[in-house]
C-alpha cells in the first residue's frame, strides 16, 4: 500500500528542502578584505572591432506538408474570378 502525502504536507516537505539547500550554501565565504587584485593582461589577444552588413536571409529546400486537414468557408457573396492553382501544384 503507498502513502498519499496531501497537498499540505507537500508543501511543508518542498518549504524545508528549500529552506535547507539555502542554508547549506551561505557557509564558508571568504572575506571581503577590499582590495583588488591586479591581472596581468598582456598575454591576451586583441582585436580590432569593424562594422559590417550580416544578411539575416537563410534560403532553405522542403516539403511542408498538413498534419490535420480542415474546410474553411465564409458566408460571404461574390465570384471567383481566377483560380491560377490546383491541388497538388507547386507554388514559387
């Protein structure tokens, strides 16, 4: 037989692993003695930084292809004029 834990115990239960794992890392922080370290920079690589035009166009070959089929229709009066396309055409 498995013990259901109502939603209140839960709750209290997740409050103290919470409660524990904030605890747990608040120890051992070194201290603050206010002074910097200075850090050598001179082995570090430069470069220069330039602006330059980046086409933001991907050109990609597929199929898409429905998951779900559905009809749509409006109640609307009027006449088709022109139909280019049939099913199954494909359309650039």
């Amino acid at each position: 037989m498995t013990k259901v834990i109502n939603k209140p115990q839960w709750m209290n239960i997740s409050a103290l692993a919470c409660s524990a794992i904030l605890i747990a890392g608040c120890g051992n922080a070194p201290e603050k003695t206010g002074q910097v370290q200075a850090v050598d920079t001179s082995a570090l690589a430069h470069v220069q930084a330039s602006m330059t035009r980046v086409d933001r166009e991907i050109e990609l070959d597929g199929i898409v292809e429905a998951v779900n089929r559905a009809t749509v229709s409006a109640q609307t009066s009027g006449q088709i004029e022109s139909l280019p396309f049939d099913v199954g055409d494909v359309v650039w």
